[in-house]
C-alpha cells in the first residue's frame, strides 16, 4: 500500500513538475527567443512594454488604469511603429503579428487565402458563431455569403430604413428626462440593439428586446434580464474572456470551456441561442435581412443563423461606442456641431420636419462635413483598431520576414 501511494505521488509531483517547466518555456524562454529573432529584422517592431504570461496586454492595462483609452500606447508610439511594415506582439503566451505598413497589407492581401486564412476565435466573441462566413477558412460558399449579406447591408440598400432609425431613436430618448444624466454608451447600446433587431428580423419584432431571458451571472445566480440588457453583458462577458488570466496562462480552458466563467458563457450563449431561434421562427418581415436571406435557395438555413449572429456581436458594441464617442467629441466642439447642423439644414433635413424622400443615399452623399465627422470620429477612438484573426498555412514570409505556418496575424 505504502508502495503505491509513493508511486502516485511520484507520479503526481514528476507531473506537476512537467507542466510547472513547460509553462517556463512557452510563456518565458521561447518568448524571449522569439522575440530576439524578429529584432534582428529592421522592418518589424517589437516592443520593449511586455511581461511573461500578460504579454503585451499589459499595455492596455495600464492604460485602463491610468484612465486613457486601451489603446493609448499606439498612439504614443505611432511615430516609431508607422516606419515598420509588421508589429510582434504577444496576446498571453500567444505571439501575433499585425500588419502595418501599406506595402505589408498588399502582399498580405495578394498572399489571402491560398498562405493566409481566416482562423477561429476560440477565446471570445467567436464562441457563438465558429461557422460564420468570417470565422471559417474561404471557400466559394463562404464568398458567396458573404456577397450576398453585404449586398444587403449596402448603404444603397440600408438607406431606406433611415426613418426607422429615427424613430427607434425617438423610442429611446422619450424616455429621459431633463436634469437627469445617462451613461451614452449604454443608451446607444439599448438604440443600435433595436435598430438591429428592426434591420435583421422587422419591426414587429423589436418587442424581442425587452423579453425576459435568464441570465447567469458571476455567482452562478439565475436574473432575470431584458434580452437587450443581456445580449450586451454577455458581450462584455466574451470580451473579458480574450484577456482572462486563465486564457492568458492555460488558453485551453478557455477553448474547452472546462472552468467558469467559460462554462458560464457557453450556457449564456445557448440561452442566447434559443431566444434568437424563438426570433427567426417569427420572422415573417418581407423587408427584414433575415427573410431575404431565407429566400435565396443556395443559403443554409443554419449558416444564415450563424452569419446573423456574428453580424449582431461584431456590430451592436462597436456601432453604440462609434455613435457615443461622435457625440461626445461634437458636444466637445460646438463649432463643428454647428457646422455640421447648418449642412444638415442646407440640404433639407430640418429639427421641424421633412419628407422621408430626403433618405437617400444621393442625399447622404453630399454631405462632405458628416462623412468628415464620422471619419474623423473612428480615427480619433475607433472601436475596432484591428481585424478579425488570420493564421498562416504555410511556412511563409511578408516582406521578407519569416511566418511559420500556425502563426496568428
């Protein structure tokens, strides 16, 4: 008996110990040998602010901390990263390279998809829609979906739901009051939540916004929330996954989904999945994206369910967060909401009133000023700074740097 339990737990301690030394060379030794090696090459940039096991994220960290915008160390550092064609950085114990330079982005794009190729979002918002049209590796079926969702999505073809833009705005701002202050981020969630639901699946059903679903929270606890009020936590939920200290450390558990809050959120995402399907079985909106992409025979019903999620969690936060920051800087610069008021006015749209025949794309095309503004606004605090994941296929390089196959970009 004595023999067996010192075997187990020779066993157990040559284990522990195995995993301890594997950790310091994945998230130590390798790290700083990778690191060393690009350094060598003069058109990559590798940045002096990293930490074993955080990576890189500790940059964004301490600009969380030190109340600037995550992405602050960017801006500090455009005047040195701009001279490189490619950036290393590290997610975690991840290494990824992100393509910088002009010159970088057209050999990227001429080396896409036959040695670089979508790769799947394991650890974030990728977790509810894995074969959506951008998750997958391209094929003809996922460039045909992918046509035919964006053609839907044209602002051709979008301008005509400008009026019910108007009036879900109306819907959320009759609800303030004077003297009282909102969070403008949250209420332009609560707003572009209900225009997507409006776009996807028609107006009548936008009620869907305020149904009850459950919810399981951080104490594992069941609450009751309006679908819109969870759609958004659980996208916060995702997002914190990307830089979890589980994720960062031991990504398998979050891939897997073999500890909370991962195994939280894939029972959020189900919940979330049934609701949406109680959704579409409703649908019968001529106008809605959704009926329309029913009724093209060459698309699967489960992949324009899937592309329809990915479209909701890549759009609602980062369109909410666009709209809120215009606001802001515009109340920052009166000057500029006045300009942008007068030509607004000039060319017919007015605070008293005007004809629904103003909401075309012709119409929102001259505008020069609002396309400015909006330009300016995504320079200025963008809520997406990158795209989705790339990984190499191959071994192969960019502009003379070498990528070994399974690398991220």
């Amino acid at each position: 008996m004595i023999d067996l339990i010192y075997t187990i737990a020779k066993y157990v301690v040559f284990s522990l110990l195995g995993m301890a030394l594997y950790m310091i060379y994945t998230t130590v030794i390798k790290q700083y040998l990778t690191r060393r090696k690009y350094r060598k090459y003069s058109n990559v940039y590798v940045s002096d602010h990293y930490y074993p096991i955080m990576g890189n994220y500790i940059e964004r960290l301490a600009n969380i901390e030190a109340g600037s915008v995550y992405y602050q160390h960017l801006r500090d550092q455009s005047n040195t990263i701009c001279k490189h064609d490619i950036k290393l950085e590290y997610e975690g114990s991840r290494p990824v390279f992100k393509v910088l330079s002009p010159q970088a982005h057209q050999e990227f794009s001429e080396l896409v998809p036959h040695k670089f190729d979508r790769h799947p979002d394991f650890h974030g918002f990728g977790k509810v829609s894995m074969t959506a049209f951008f998750q997958v590796r391209t094929s003809e079926d996922t460039k045909n979906r992918k046509a035919t969702f964006m053609k839907l999505l044209s602002l051709n073809s979008s301008s005509r739901y400008i009026p019910d833009f108007i009036d879900c705005m109306k819907g959320i701002t009759k609800e303030w009051k004077i003297g009282e202050s909102y969070k403008c981020v949250k209420e332009m969630n609560y707003f572009t939540f209900t225009v997507f639901m409006h776009v996807l699946f028609g107006k009548d059903l936008q009620h869907f916004a305020t149904h009850q679903v459950d919810y399981i929270n951080g104490a594992n606890q069941i609450e009751k929330l309006p679908f819109r009020d969870f759609f958004i936590l659980l996208t916060k939920d995702l997002a914190y996954g990307w830089v979890h200290p589980l994720t960062l450390t031991l990504p398998i558990l979050n891939k897997y989904n073999l500890v909370n809050p991962f195994k939280r959120d894939m029972k959020n995402i189900e919940i979330m999945k049934r609701t949406l399907h109680e959704i579409t079985s409703k649908c019968k909106d001529e106008g809605s994206i959704y009926y329309k992409l029913t009724q093209d025979k060459d698309n699967k019903e489960e992949d324009i369910f899937e592309d329809i999620i990915g479209f909701m969690l890549a759009g609602t936060e980062t369109t909410s967060h666009a709209i809120g920051s215009a606001i802001y800087f515009l109340k920052k610069n009166p000057n500029c909401l006045a300009k942008l008021m007068k030509e607004f006015e000039s060319n017919g749209f007015k605070r008293s009133g005007h004809s629904e025949d103003k909401y075309t794309s012709d119409n929102i095309h001259k505008m020069d000023y609002l396309s400015y503004v909006v330009k300016e606004t995504l320079r200025v605090d963008t809520p997406a700074g990158e795209s989705l994941m790339y990984s190499a296929k191959v071994n192969t390089s960019l502009c003379g740097v070498p990528i070994q196959k399974g690398t991220n970009l």
